[in-house]
C-alpha cells in the first residue's frame, strides 16, 4: 500500500434477506431450515459412503496380499484418513477428525515400513483405526468428551506399539 492510499472497509451483503425479501413465500429461518436440511442429508450420504469404504478396507486388509494391492490398501487408507478428516472438520465432529489423522499417520508409518502385507500386528492395529472411525462416526458431539480422549488414548497406544517392534 502507497503511503496516500488507505484501507476501505466493505460491507458485504446478507444474501439471504434480499431472496426473503423477493416474496417467494421463505423466510430467512426457512431457508435456514432448508441448509440445516441439506447439510444433514449430505452428512448421511458422507456417513455411508465412509462405512463402504471401510467394509471395502477391511476385505483388503483381511486378504494380506502383496504387490500392487499394498499399495493399493495404502492408498484407499491414506484417500478414507483425509476424507475422514475433513468430515469431521466441516460437520463438527472432532473426534472424527482426530481419528482420521491418526489413521493417516499410521498408514504413512505402514507405507515407510516397506512390508509387503500387514502382519498380524499391524492388521489389528488398522482394524481399531477402522473401529475408532466408526465410533466417530456416530459421535455428534462439538468437542471431545472424556469417552473420545480414551479412545484417542488408546489409539496412540496401538501406535507406540508398532513404532517399537
């Protein structure tokens, strides 16, 4: 900024009280209804798109193939950690959010150990991340509660164990 020019502060306009005001027969509380609405319907699709996904990694992890379906079993935990974690950003749920970090970090720890399949040990341990996220899932909760920090806990339990084999 030059020394002459200055800020201007701009306020910006409410886009919902002018569509009220048109007479279309919504109120600015029926349009927020209508929002509430579509962001809990879009948050139900995202739950069971996240549940396949899950009964999907699950077949996988079960199956301990190696090659090309390791990196595939990576990729597909990695692709469910980041959406998790966004979900759980954008609709309020920080235990989910927290989880799918937790499953990023361990499959990112999985992806350097360069084992072919999981072994037993690490096989269980993405199959309490996968339980964990479930539990998220159906936690509505704004702030982790006393429930949510044990199971967050016991998810870092998991990890330390693996960390140190």
């Amino acid at each position: 900024m030059s020394a002459q020019a200055s800020a201007r502060l701009i306020k910006a306009a409410n886009p919902l009280l002018p569509r009220a005001r048109r007479g279309r027969g919504l109120t600015v509380e029926d349009m927020v209804r209508a929002a509430e609405q579509a962001l809990e319907s879009h948050g139900a699709n995202a739950r069971a798109r996240m549940l396949a996904a899950i009964a999907d990694a699950r077949a996988a992890i079960a199956r301990r193939t190696d090659g090309a379906e390791r990196a595939a079993l990576i990729a597909k935990l990695a692709a469910m950690a980041g959406e998790g974690e966004a979900q759980g950003r954008v609709l309020g749920n920080p235990l989910l959010a927290d989880v799918s970090a937790r499953l990023g970090a361990f499959v990112a720890l999985f992806a350097k150990t360069g084992v072919a399949a999981p072994d037993a040990k690490a096989a269980t341990a993405l199959a309490l991340h996968l339980d964990a996220m479930i539990v998220a899932l159906d936690r509505r909760q704004d702030a982790l509660d006393d429930e949510g920090r044990t199971l967050l806990d016991n998810l870092e339990l998991t990890e330390r164990t693996i960390k140190t084999r």
